[in-house]
C-alpha cells in the first residue's frame, strides 16, 4: 500500500466556499474506485482542549466557533472500501493547523497544513495528492512581506529610539566654551601662529562667552532644549514601535476558520490592520518630515544670527 504525506508551513484562511470545494475533490477522486462505499469523519479541535467528532460538513459549519469554544484545528479524514474490505482501502487526510514541533526553541511547536494520502494504487494517490494540493493552495494567506516590513520597522524605531537618549547623554555638557561659531571665527583670528593674547583681546574673549551665557540662546536653555527634544521625538517612537507590536500579535493571524462569530473577529482584524498602518505611517511620514524642516530652519538661522 502506498502513502503519501505533505507539510505547508503557511498561513491559510478557510472559509465555508474553500472548504466545500476540498471535500467536493476528495470525494470525486474517491468515485475513481467502483464499488466502494465513502465515508467522512470531521475531528474539530477547540479552545479549552476539547474536541468533537462529526460526519459532515453541515455540522462542522453549524459549530458557533465563538470566542470560548474557538475552533483551533480541522482534521478531515474521507475513506472508500469495499463491503467485503476489513478496512478502508483508499483514504485522504488533510489537517488544517495541525501541531508540529518547531525547531527554533525546544519544546515549542508551530501550526501547519498536512496532507496524507493512503492508497493500493499508487499513481491514485499522487494525483490525489496533486489535485487537493491545487484547492489546499488556495486558502494560503500572504502575510511574509508585511511580517518583514513590521521586523525592519521595530528594529529601526528601537534604534531610533535609543540613539535619542544616547544623544541626550553625550550633548549634556557644554560645548565650546560657550562660544558661537561667529565667535570661533574670531578666536581663531586672535589666535595667530607666535601670538599671545593680550589683556584687552582677553577681556574681548570674556565678553563674549559671558554674553551668550546672559542671551536667550544661553547654555541653560540649550540643555533645556537638549532635554526636551529627545522626549518629545521618543514619544511618537514609542508609539509607532506600540502600534507595530500590536500588529504583529492581533492583526495577522496564521490560522483562519471563517464560519460563526469567527467572521466578525477577522473583519475586526481589518479594520485594526487598516488602522494601525495607518497611524504608523502618518506619525512616520509626519516626523520624518518635521525633523527635516526643524533642522534646515536651526541651520538657517545659525547661518544667519
């Protein structure tokens, strides 16, 4: 007897349509063999760590699949045998979100799709296999690309975020010697190779740090804004970096049965996906865009006292 067997790692949404249509390709492959008899079993596992056993499909999509007895996995078992057989002959299994040992971390487990195919003809059952993979593939949901632009996001945002209290940190001391660039240029000028200052160009050199000490633009309210500036961007940070986790944990299910209450739940799901990335990429584009323009206008008039 020949056996078949296939894994997906992939995340999938099965609805009422899709899953009509595996069974419907089950049962016409099973018709190939004359003179047996089909019979269907549904093994519904719940939250709760209960499960049900049922004998077809209208009672697997009458079940509420509410919030309490959410169903977390659909084993699909069809079988053909003559009446003279001791056991089935010809059997098709497929295992939505079936429990797979996961290699990253021991002990910890990931949800797949499997398929399984048992049969004594074995050209049978590798075009099973091929035409219920065909149906089986069209439930995958592609979820790589925005899993992977979320992981750059957060790494990004976090790094972001550090950097400004590390800045913080570093631009808490004076810098030179209370002195502008204009100021500097000056210094320079009496600073010539073999030449000491004198009394008068000492006192001009106090003067001037004594009087961006005493100016609007003095070193308190510098390190005041070198205080404040750092929180005020770690605030849209942290709540960029808020809304990607969120993301990440509520609006990207894995493992999707569209019947019952479930429907309202992923519908909810949009809506907070469609919600969130927006508010990331708002408070991204306008950040991005107020830090720009804030530079450019401290750099204006610095250029320009």
């Amino acid at each position: 007897m020949k056996q078949v067997y296939k894994q997906y790692d992939q995340a999938f949404l099965l609805e009422p349509t899709k899953l009509g249509r595996i069974v419907d390709t089950i049962h016409q492959r099973l018709a190939d063999h004359a003179d047996t008899t089909t019979h269907d079993a549904f093994e519904v596992f719940l939250t709760g760590n209960r499960s049900e056993e049922l004998t077809s499909l209208e009672e697997v999509l009458a079940l509420d699949n509410s919030r309490r007895q959410r169903i977390t996995r659909l084993l699909i078992s069809c079988t053909a045998a003559t009446s003279s057989a001791p056991r089935p002959e010809h059997e098709v299994q497929v295992d939505f979100a079936v429990p797979k040992p996961s290699g990253s971390r021991p002990g910890s487990t990931t949800r797949v799709v499997a398929i399984g195919v048992r049969s004594d003809a074995s050209g049978w059952a590798s075009r099973t296999l091929s035409e219920v993979e065909e149906q089986i593939e069209r439930t995958w949901l592609s979820r790589g690309r925005p899993l992977v632009i979320l992981c750059l996001l957060f790494f990004a945002g976090l790094i972001l975020l550090i950097s400004q209290f590390v800045s913080l940190r570093a631009g808490a001391r004076p810098e030179y010697m209370w002195l502008t660039d204009h100021d500097i240029e000056r210094v320079q000028v009496l600073l010539l190779p073999n030449h000491t200052l004198t009394d008068e160009e000492m006192r001009e050199v106090v003067t001037m740090q004594l009087r961006n000490v005493a100016g609007p633009q003095g070193p308190a309210r510098q390190q005041s804004d070198q205080v404040q500036r750092p929180f005020l961007l770690a605030l849209p940070l942290v709540v960029i970096l808020g809304c990607i986790v969120m993301l990440f944990v509520t609006s990207y299910p894995s493992a999707v049965f569209l019947w019952g209450d479930e429907i309202q739940r992923y519908n909810n799901a949009l809506q907070r996906r469609k919600v969130l990335w927006g508010v990331v990429i708002g408070i991204t584009v306008i950040g991005l865009s107020s830090k720009f323009l804030f530079e450019w206008i401290s750099v204006w008039f610095q250029r320009h006292p």
